[in-house]
C-alpha cells in the first residue's frame, strides 16, 4: 500500500463517525471501529445491509462518490437521526442565546453613551452605569468560554483526592462581604477529613455559584448553608441551600438550562449560565445534580459525587 493508502485507512477506521467505504457493488471496503460497533451488520468485505442507504433503522447516510484507479467508490457517513441534528440545534441555538444576550447590555451601553453626550447630563454617573454594562458583558464572556473549556474536555477531576473544606472555606470569604451587603448569612458544614479528587479550581467555581444566587435571589434574612456529607455508599453530597423566595417547583427542572432565569430574576444582573456550569462541573466528575425547593421554601441544589471522586 502507498503512503496514501495507508493514510486514508487510518482516516477511515479511526473517524470517531460511524462511516463505511463502499465499492461500486455496496459492499464495504472499509469500515471505521464506530461504525463497526455501533451498527448491526457492518463487517468488512460484506455487503452493506440495503436498508442503511436508504433511511432505515434510524439511520441518515450521508454519501460522498468518489473514483479511484478508475474503480468507483463512496464514502458512506451513518449518522443516527438525532446525532447530527441535536448537535447542529444545540449549537445554533447556543449561538442565538449568546447574541442576543450580548445585545441587550450593547443595546443599554449605547444608549448610555448617546445620553451622555447630550448637553447638561450628569456625564461622570452615566460613564459609570456604562461601565457596569461592560463589566457585565465581560462576565457573559467569560462564562461562555469557560463553559466551551468544560465542553472541549477541561480537567475537571484531579489526580489525587484532597480535603474539600479549605476550598470551599476560602469561597465564601470571598463573598462575605457581598452577602452581608445583601442581608444574607453565609454557613458552611463540612468535616475536615472529607476529600474529593476535583479540581480545587473547579470545586469553587461550584460552591461560588451556588453562594452567589443565593446572595442574589434569597433575599434579605436568608441563610444560605454549603453542607457537604459523606454517605454510607461513600458517595459525597455537596449541597448548596437557601431559605429563601425559592422558585416554583414547576421551574426546578429548568435551573441548569444555559441562559434559564426565572422572570423574576430578570430584573437583576445575570447570564443564566452558571447553574449550566456547575451541572457541567459535576457530570464532568461522574456525578449528578438535583435541584429541591419551592416557591417560598428556598432552594436547595444538591450535588453527588461517586465513591470513586
Ligand atoms: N438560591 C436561589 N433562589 C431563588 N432563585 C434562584 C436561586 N438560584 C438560582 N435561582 C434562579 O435560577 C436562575 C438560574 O440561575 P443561574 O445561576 O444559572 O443563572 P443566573 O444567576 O441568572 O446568572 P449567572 O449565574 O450566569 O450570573 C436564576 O436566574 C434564578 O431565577
Ligand atoms: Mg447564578
């Protein structure tokens, strides 16, 4: 084989796609391993099972002709209904959310500026709410690209386990004094010994959201307990609650959807992005989240990390 041959083999069985070369009597000359896997009845040297190339069992074959040494063949891509197009929605539609996310403080910071340079305006207050309208859209960014770092595979998970409450300790003195500012109390429980192998980065991304939508939404009064515990199974519970206003339990589900906000947090400063990060973070480690609560019973949001984290 020449050094094209090999090439394109190597191309073909390592496509992370479920793909397949086909000859011009559809039998397969080469198949990639996923495809190999993936789909019943894909076997090298055999011919491809007819109802592939023509929708069936859920299968949209995507062909690309080509010829060879005067033979004609086709490279064959068996995406699942659903693989191709979910993916192609999620992105659109985290595109169009972005966008239109980053319009709306544009849109004010425009504004601002126009006003400001009206004869007899309060110049020094307007530059001031202009530039909290950047510091906001500076936030959004950097939010949406730590989310893209999570989704291309970050590190989130570490390579020794490490005590959890020297982390989450520092965290909320970082917030101390936004929450006294908010009428909202801060506590947290956790047994020194507990470790967790994740990021120490990662773990405060976690522990701060969590802390901070309960400064934001909680409201004056409210206690806000970052409690984590160890199961019998070993499995580790790190839990974030407020006893706060809550939200309805209807919107519960919907907390960790990127850019969701209740309407009546509209009215403050945020993305909606950072319950999707945390549920990122901890997925990332092999857990899971749940968020508990109701209107006027505060929030709960509860992270578990396998034995093994
Ligand atoms: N402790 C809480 N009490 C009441 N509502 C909450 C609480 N935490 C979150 N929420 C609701 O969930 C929504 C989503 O929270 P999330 O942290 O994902 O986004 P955000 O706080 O609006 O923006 P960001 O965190 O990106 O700055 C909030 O907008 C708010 O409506
Ligand atoms: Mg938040």
């Amino acid at each position: 084989m020449d050094v094209d041959a090999v090439r394109g083999r190597a191309l073909v069985e390592e496509s992370r796609e479920a793909v397949v070369v086909l000859d011009d009597a559809d039998r397969v000359v080469l198949a990639s391993r996923r495809a190999r896997h993936t789909i019943e009845g894909v076997r090298e040297g055999e011919p491809l099972p007819s109802e592939l190339l023509t929708g069936g069992r859920g299968v949209i074959p995507l062909v690309v002709p080509y010829e060879v040494d005067g033979r004609r063949e086709r490279l064959v891509y068996l995406s699942r209904e659903g693989d191709l197009a979910a993916y192609e929605e999620l992105r659109s539609g985290f595109t169009a959310a972005v966008s239109h996310e980053l319009r709306t403080p544009l849109a004010r910071l425009l504004t601002l500026l126009e006003t400001a340079a009206l004869p007899g305006e309060d110049v020094s207050a307007l530059l001031e709410q202009a530039a909290g309208e950047v510091e906001q859209i500076t936030e959004l960014i950097d939010e949406v690209l730590f989310l893209s770092e999570l989704e291309s595979g970050a590190r989130v998970v570490a390579l020794g386990a490490a005590p959890v409450r020297p982390v989450l300790a520092e965290a909320l003195d970082e917030l101390q004094e936004r929450a006294v500012r908010a009428g909202v109390a801060l506590r947290l429980e956790c047994e020194p010994e507990i470790e967790l192998a994740i990021r120490p980065r990662m773990l405060r991304v976690v522990a701060r959201n969590l802390a901070e939508n309960a400064i934001r939404y909680g409201g004056p009064g409210a206690t806000f307990t970052l409690a984590v515990e160890r199961e019998q199974d070993g499995s580790v519970v790190l839990s974030g609650s407020d006893d706060g206003i809550g939200v309805e339990e209807a919107e519960l589900g919907r907390l960790f959807e990127r850019f969701y906000r209740t309407d009546r947090a509209r009215a403050s400063r945020g993305t909606g992005l950072g319950l999707a990060i945390v549920k990122h973070v901890v997925t990332q480690a092999g857990g899971s989240v749940v968020a508990q609560g109701g209107r006027g019973r505060g929030l709960e949001i509860s992270c578990r990390f396998p034995a093994s984290a």
